[in-house]
C-alpha cells in the first residue's frame, strides 16, 4: 500500500510539472493603455498572459510610467502601443526597461487623421479601425506564439464579428440623427474618427492631447462659435476634469449631455469596462442625448 502511495504521489508530481511548466510559459504580453489592453486579452484568451500599463479612467497622453511597469516591460515577449504620438513616454520606457519584447504598433495600416497638421492618435474610436487593431493584434500574438496562432486566429474572427455588428447598428442608429444634432462639444478632440466614420462633428476647446490649456481668448472664441453653430450637446469625459465644459455649458446655456469614454475604459463596476462596452455606453449616450427634442 505504502508504495503504491508513493508512485502514485510520484506520478502526480510529474503530472503537475508540465501544467506548472506551461503556466510559466506562456506568452507574456504588456499593452500600453486600457483600451488597447482588453482588445489584446480579447485576442489572447487564455493562451497569453497580458498586463496594462495606463489603468482605468487614466490619462495615457500624459502618464509617467514608474518602475513597476519598467519590470512588465522587461519581462514581455511582445508589447503593443497605440503608436500615431498618442504614448509618449512609450519609447523612453521600452528603451530603458532593456526588453527584448517585439513591440508593435496597432494602429499599423490606419488611414491617420489630421488635426491642424498633426495626426489624430484616438483611432479606436471608429470600430473600422478597430478591426484593424484586433487583426494586428492576432498576426503579432501568432508570430510570437506560432503554437496558439490557430487560437489568436479563431478569438479575433469572433471578436471582428462582433466589432463589425456594432460598426453596422452605430451606423443605422447614428445616420437617424436629424442634421441640427449632429454636432457637439467634448473637452479634449478625442472623437475625430468617431465623427468621420458616423457624420457627426465633434468640437473641442483642447487639441487632441490632453495637455494644453485654452486660453481665456480661444474659450471666448469657441463660446462664440458655439453660439452661432447649431451645438446639440456637451460631453464630459473620463480622463478629463468636466470643470471646463461646464464653464462653457453656463456660459452658452447648452445643456451637457452626459459622459464619454474617450482614451480609458471605466473602473470595474462602471458603464465602460471593455472597448465594446465602451462603444456601446458612448453610442446610447449621444443618442439618449441627441435624439431627444430637436
Ligand atoms: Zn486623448
């Protein structure tokens, strides 16, 4: 009895050993922001190991990574950024973590959009380029990871198919719009892509990074311009302070019409915990919005 205990104690140990082993091996991969995070776990599923480095409701223009990301970097076999200058302490970080890591760019392939001359890196927000994204995402995870290629593949074609459904019903939905509520006010130009792909206009009173300022002049130029323009709404964002839009909302009496999820998803428990539910909740709140009383 004794030594049957023994080899079967034996044989669970070595039983475990590969299960332990694979554990270990699996792919690890660091994205650079929450949004592009959960496109990458979407893809990954269970074959890879994929950390975030800006979190929720957090700012990813102007974050300053610190050591611990340092270390995820180190470690990765593949790190994704968004790219198009939306991180910029991407490169600095990845050159003094000293990581192998390939890194690639998600955004590889995507028609940029200029803004004033400079180009536009929010480009999720139109779920075409979305499916750029996840397919990137998949040959880069497959390249890395030649074993589970058939399972990177098999996760994004489910998940494509369900960013090019909501694509389709953001698009009946939107195009419904009458022509005086297509054009509203965020904090920061986050929704270039969104506007181009759905015919809507977006006007903000901060570029397309989050670091700028508006002057007291351009604030009283935009209220202007808000004035004489038929603005459906303002929108309050995550990562931004809503301080700014609700000057401007007393200042034109236009009424703010909830909250978008721009550059983060929400914290756990809130309306915007994946990019498709991030989409959705800012789809439902421009139409709740915008809709209503022409
Ligand atoms: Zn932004």
């Amino acid at each position: 009895m004794k030594k049957y205990g023994f080899i079967a104690a034996v044989l669970a140990a070595t039983a475990l050993a590969p299960i332990a082993a694979q554990a270990e091996d699996k792919l690890q991969v660091v994205a650079s922001f929450s949004i592009l995070g959960d496109m990458v776990e979407q893809v990954a599923g269970d074959s890879a190991i994929v950390e975030t480095i800006v979190g929720p409701d957090a700012d990813a223009h102007l974050y300053s990574p610190n050591v611990a990301d340092a270390k995820a970097v180190a470690g990765a076999d593949v790190v994704f950024v968004n790219g198009m200058g939306f991180e910029t302490w991407s490169d600095t970080l990845i050159e003094n973590s000293g990581t192998e890591a390939t890194v690639l760019v998600a955004t590889e392939g995507v028609e940029p959009l200029l803004v004033d001359g400079e180009v536009d890196p929010h480009a999720w927000n139109a779920l075409t380029n979305g499916v750029i994204y996840v397919t990137n995402i998949a040959d880069g995870l497959a390249a890395a990871d030649p074993a589970n290629a058939a399972a990177y593949k098999a996760n994004a074609e489910a998940y494509i198919a369900e960013l090019t459904a909501l694509d389709a019903e953001a698009k009946a939905n939107l195009g419904e719009l009458p022509e005086n509520r297509r054009t509203v006010v965020t904090a920061h130009d986050a929704f270039g892509y969104l506007a181009n792909a759905y015919g809507l206009e977006f006007l903000a009173p901060v570029g397309i990074d989050t670091e700028a300022e508006p002057s007291a002049q351009e604030l009283a130029t935009l209220v202007q311009q808000l004035k004489e323009k038929e603005v459906a709404a303002l929108f309050v964002e995550n990562i931004t302070s809503p301080a700014l839009i609700k000057q401007i909302s007393d200042e034109t009496g236009i009424e703010i019409g909830g909250r978008l999820f721009s550059d983060a998803l929400s914290e756990r428990g809130g309306p915007a915990t994946s990019y498709v539910a991030m989409f959705r909740h800012n789809l439902l709140t421009l139409m709740t919005s915008l809709k209503g009383e022409s």
